[in-house]
C-alpha cells in the first residue's frame, strides 16, 4: 500500500478544495497511517531479534542502537517514523482547513 503524499500536499495547497475532498483525504491518510504502524510494529519486532545480537559485539546499549540504526531494517524504521510523523502532520493540516470551511460556511470569520 502506497500512496502519494506530495500529490495530498499539492490538494492542501489549493485554497479551493472541497471539504469531501479534504475528508476523503483524511482518510486515505488515516488508513495509510495505520497500515505503516502495523509496518513499525514488524520492525519493533525484527530490533529486538537482532538488537541481542549485536549488543554481544559492543560495549554498550547506546552502540548497540547505533548499530541496528545502521542496518536495513533499522534505516527503514527510521523512514517509518518520519511518514508516520509526516502524515500526522497533514491530517491535523486537513482537520485545521475542515473547521476553517466550517466557520466560514456559518460567517463566523
């Protein structure tokens, strides 16, 4: 499950959007969301495998991290939470504009 999160950027930039676009959006972003944490839970997992492993070859924890940090499932952990952190972002952009719409819509501002 892929989606274009520059193409939801160029949708948010665009003061003219709809609201059911801006809700459609936020749930394609919230469903992508949830699959990536079920993703970051996999990496969790596949960390504590080989963290044990190559905490045996360091002389600390903090080199230990720095390590798994190194491999390929530490890289794409890593990638992983900067989505997740991105799409957060973004949703509380669309919930931001929904309001907005929403209080323009009753001549509140």
């Amino acid at each position: 499950m892929e989606i274009s999160l520059e193409a939801i950027i160029e949708t948010l930039r665009d003061e003219t959007a709809p609201p059911g676009k801006l809700v459609q959006l936020m749930s394609e972003l919230t469903a992508y969301y949830c699959y990536l944490s079920t993703q970051i839970e996999k990496s969790i997992a596949a960390e504590a495998e080989q963290w044990v492993k190559l905490r045996k070859d360091t002389t600390s924890d903090s080199q230990a991290d720095k390590q798994w940090q190194r491999t390929p499932d530490g890289i794409h952990h890593t990638q992983l939470k900067s989505q997740l952190r991105s799409i957060d972002k973004l949703i509380s952009a669309i919930k931001t504009r929904l309001r907005i719409k929403e209080m323009e819509s009753r001549n509140v501002i």
